[in-house]
C-alpha cells in the first residue's frame, strides 16, 4: 500500500472485553467511532480472548477487512499484530489496558476520546515489529523481573488498581529476585555479563514509561538493554530513575542492537512478551522492517 493512502473509514472493532476498561468502555467505542464516521463492518466483544481472540482477529483480516481496531491492552496487541503483518489490512488501536506502551510508543492517546480522533483523523504509518523465535511482538519483551511480576500477580489486583497495583506487586516480587547469567550472541561476537533484567525493544515505552529511548518502530534493528550487576537495589534504583525521568546510569546498563540477536540465559528464564508470558530463553531476537501499518495521529 501507498503510504500516503488515507485512512480506510470501514473497519472491523474487536475488543478484549476481559483488559482493564474493555467491558466497560465497548459501548462507548462502538458509539464514538460510528459518530466520528467510522463505518464499522462487525463488532466483537472478546469476553474469552485465549480463546476467541486470535481466531476473530485472523477471521477479520481473511475477510478483506480494510482496517482492524484492536481494543485492549498492551497483550492484546501483540497477540493478534501477527495476523496484519504484510498483510493488506491497517492495524489501528484503542488502548484499554493498564500499561498501554505500544500506543505511547506510538503518541497515541491513551484515552478513548483522543484514541478514536486519531483513527478518524490520523495517517497511516509503517512499522517494524519484534520477534522473539519468530513470534511476533509489538512493542517490548523483557527478561527477569516482569516476567516474575506477570506470572504471578492477582488478576483482581491488575484490574482493579491498575498501574499502582503494578508497582506494588512489582516490590513484593523484587525481595524474592535473583540476577542470571546472560550471554548474547550477534554479527559481530558474542558477551556475557551478570544481569538483573534484560528489555528486548522494538519500541520506547514498557510498562508505561519510557524506558530504551534509543528503540525506535522504524530503526530497522532491536534493541536489547541489559541492566547489569547482582545487587537487587541496582535494578531497583534503575526503575527510580526511569519513573522520575531521570537519566541511566550508563556503568549499569549495556546496549546491544542488529537485525538478530541470540540471548541465552543460566539459568533459563521465562520472557514476558508486551505483558503476557509466552517464551522461554534461550531464544532469537529479530525485527521485521515494515511489517505491518498503524494510524497514528496527523
């Protein structure tokens, strides 16, 4: 497709009804994108995404859908964004969930009024996406901490209380944490260090803030950001950082990029693909240059 093509004004919503503010704002989307002059071919409310959700998403792009919004979090993204790559369809999003990082990383707006202007108003724009052993991911993976967080925080706590509960959560798990030893494995070599958290980015933003200011959608290469040392207050003091937007201690963080990269972990460990965990180390890091087209806002 032309990248200067308009927005498509038919579409196909499908919504994770189970994310933070699905069930509650479907209605809402359904009522603001058709008076906004969105012409919504089906409706879906996923109240079992395991289940429904990838089916319906493939269904929708299969029937020559011009565009697919996709309502949820940052999981529900993911998850279903391997069914537009290099596919004939726009991937448009409303950021329902808690995080929201895939639609920040892209300056969306992650209330329902600004996310639906920028659908009804905004330009299409081609991206890279992430892939961990040639799953394909949206915005961030990451290795040690958050998959810990997403394996085993209450459901109830992350719906409810939302990014707090998170954090909350989050220092419960950091008493229990360990650092691994990583190995990655690119073009030019390989090295290994001590770690205590690894992000494998093809965006900016993880778990809500900014995080690899370096990842870019359309750099052509993943970024993975390794925080390194054994002292759990080092990882801690890193996310301090990151949320008062302060700057990295540059000595405790080492940077790798390309077009792959193998990460190896002693011993293996679980990786949290954009919040869901889904993979186990050691894995493959690639990107898919301008796999897939979003709207983004003009």
């Amino acid at each position: 497709m032309n990248v200067s093509s308009p927005v498509p004004k038919e579409a196909v919503l499908i919504v994770n009804t189970r994310s933070r503010r699905g069930q509650k704002l479907f209605r809402r989307a359904v009522a603001k994108l058709e008076a906004a002059g969105i012409r919504l071919i089906a409706k879906h409310s996923i109240r079992r995404p395991d289940r429904d959700l990838i089916r319906t998403m493939r269904e929708a792009v299969r029937s020559g859908a011009p565009m697919v919004i996709v309502g949820g979090g940052d999981g529900s993204l993911s998850c279903t964004v391997d069914e537009v790559v290099d596919r004939d369809c726009v991937f448009a999003l409303l950021p329902l969930g808690t995080a929201n990082s895939f639609a920040r990383t892209l300056g969306i707006p992650v209330d329902l009024d600004g996310a639906v202007e920028t659908i009804a108003t905004g330009k299409r724009r081609r991206i890279d996406v992430g892939a961990i052993d040639g799953d394909y991911f949206a915005n961030a993976s990451s290795i040690g901490l958050s998959p810990m967080i997403g394996q085993t925080i209450p459901h109830k706590l992350k719906r409810y209380l939302g990014r707090p509960g998170y954090l909350l959560w989050s220092l419960w798990c950091l008493a229990r944490f360990h650092s691994f030893r990583l190995t990655v494995e690119g073009p030019h070599g390989s090295e290994t260090l001590r770690a205590l958290e690894v992000r494998i980015a093809n965006g900016s933003f993880h778990g809500g803030i900014e995080v690899v200011e370096d990842a870019s959608v359309d750099s052509g290469d993943i970024v993975v950001e390794a925080v390194s040392g054994r002292a759990r207050t080092t990882l801690a003091m890193n996310w301090l950082r990151l949320l008062l937007g302060l700057s990295k201690k540059e000595r405790e963080v080492r940077q790798f990029r390309g077009r792959s990269l193998r990460l190896i972990t002693e011993p293996p460990l679980p990786i949290s693909i954009d919040g869901e965990v889904l993979a186990r180390t050691p894995v493959t890091a690639s990107v898919a240059e301008r796999a897939i087209e979003v709207v983004v806002p003009a």
